[in-house]
C-alpha cells in the first residue's frame, strides 16, 4: 500500500514493530498492549482493511471503516477448505457460497464491500511487483534460507509462527 502512496496501520506484536515501520507503516498498534480494537478506533476511519486473521476480528474490523464511500474489506481467512473437508466438494462450496453471499450483502448493506481474497499468479501483475521492488518501493523481507535437504527443518519454523518475513527454500545445487 504504501508503493501507492497509501498510509499504512499495520497491527503487529511490539517486536515485530521496528520492522513494520522500516517497510514503511505510518502507524503500528501492538495487539498486546490493550483493546486493539480501541486503538484503532482513535484513528481516522479507514478506507480499506486487510484482515488476516479472521476469527473475531471480523465482528468489529468493519466497523472501522468509512462508510459508503467505497471502503473495502479484504479477508485473507475462508472457510472454503475447511468447508470442503468437512462437507465434501459440492456441499463445501454450496456452504462456502452462501456463507459468502451473505456476508457480502450484509456488508453492502452497512455501506462497505467485503471481499475473500485468493491468490493467483498473474504475469503482468508480478511484473509490476518486480518494477516496485527494483525501485525500491516494496521491500521483500526473508527470515530464514533453508537447503532442499533441510524442508522438513523450514516446515518447523513456519508451525512455531511468528516469522520476520518469508522462509525460502533453495532447490539451487550450490556448487563448492
């Protein structure tokens, strides 16, 4: 966001805050220290919301932002997988449709749009990715580089959480 000259909150742990204002947030709220939710409620509205936790968070995120002016709200956590295990295929996705059906008009309703977000790779998109981060405008962050032959050593570190950044694996034969 800040690559579009967006200003950024960012809601981290208070360790992870030096980090997320190198990347460039204006403003960090450390979801330990209170009521994260009345935090952000002492700042100005917002115009979109990127929320990847899910859970409770999706009962009052909403609430914090602009109403009827084209807000949106993204949610990087669907119950599509789980609905699939547990309900099958033709059952899960009927569930996840409705599920997502009603929460997009009850979202609109309130005057802002809510969305699942999924990720696919896209050509031009990825492009433009590259030229941002070329420019120095987005900055990748690693946490750790693991060999091939150490994946199960990065599977982990990824289930302890709490990473700084990407965990890479390298297929690359490094030759001595």
């Amino acid at each position: 966001m800040k690559a579009w000259s967006g200003h950024v909150t960012a809601v981290c742990s208070q360790d992870a805050s030096e980090l997320v204002k190198r990347l460039g947030a204006d403003d960090v709220i450390d979801y330990k220290s209170g009521n994260m939710e009345e935090q952000l409620k002492k700042l100005p509205m917002f115009d979109f919301i990127l929320d990847n936790v899910g859970g409770s968070t999706e009962n009052w995120a909403p609430n914090l932002l602009r109403k009827w002016s084209g807000a949106r709200y993204v949610s990087l956590v669907t119950p599509f997988l789980v609905n699939m295990d547990r309900l099958g295929i033709a059952d899960g996705m009927l569930r996840t449709g409705i599920t997502i059906g009603a929460k997009v008009l009850k979202h609109l309703y309130n005057g802002i749009h809510y969305r699942w977000s999924f990720f696919a790779s896209n050509g031009p998109h990825l492009d433009e990715i590259a030229t941002l981060v070329n420019a120095g405008k987005i900055h990748p962050v690693i946490d750790q580089v693991f060999e091939f032959s150490d994946v199960p050593m990065a599977f982990q570190k990824m289930e302890r959480g709490h990473a700084r950044g990407k965990t890479v694996i390298s297929v690359i034969n490094k030759k001595n």
